[in-house]
C-alpha cells in the first residue's frame, strides 16, 4: 500500500513539475535568454510599459546582454534600430558594430549611443 502511495505521489509531482515546465513562447518567439523571457512574460497588458515599446526594450536588453544585433532586427518599432545597434556597439566596445546601418543618419546616431557616457 505505501508503494502504491508513492507511485501517485510521484506521479502527480512530474504531471505538476511538467505544467510548470511548459511555457507559451514570450510575443517575438521562443528564443533569447532566460532574462529576455522573463522581460517579454512581464509586457502583458496591464503592467507598466506594456506593449512594442516594453517588447522592444527587451528585444534591446537581450542584444546588449549577447552583444549581438539580431534582436535588432526584429524590433518591432524600426526607428529604434540604430539606438539598438548602438546599445550593442557599446556593450561590445566595438564601433564598427554601427556599420550595419546602412542609412547615414542611422549610423551617426549609433555612433553617438556609442559615444554617450554610461548610464549605470
């Protein structure tokens, strides 16, 4: 009898550790770091800065963090881009990173994120 009340017990914690498990993909698909999941999970409607403006900024976190562009490009607003791309120039302390902007006044402005004093 205590075997038999184990097994349930067992059982019912891997069917609950499962839910827990399975999480929808945040809005801007499932990948990124946990941190960009967590972020993304916290824009829903209701919260502070809820929507593209929150999304992007977590797409925006995420590519300072991995020091990458790609999130860059699926921001959803595109005038935020060259802000991006500068975000990512200054974490990797490269400048060239700006060159991926082909408009001009684009790359002056990630030229000039680059350049501004840190934030924090």
């Amino acid at each position: 009898m205590k075997k038999m009340h184990l097994i349930v017990i067992s059982l019912a914690f891997v069917v609950v550790l499962a839910g827990c498990l399975q999480q929808q993909s945040p809005a801007g698909g499932g990948t990124g770091s946990a941190n960009f999941k967590l972020c993304v999970s916290q824009c829903g409607a209701g919260n502070a800065g809820n929507g593209t403006l929150c999304t992007d900024g977590c797409r925006m976190e995420e590519a300072a963090d991995t020091k990458s562009t790609s999130m860059c490009e699926s921001l959803i607003d595109k005038a935020n881009r060259p802000s991006c791309y500068g975000t990512v120039a200054k974490a990797a302390g490269d400048i060239s990173v700006c060159n991926g902007l082909s408009n001009s006044t684009d790359k002056n402005y990630c030229v000039s994120v680059f350049g501004s004093p840190s934030s924090g």
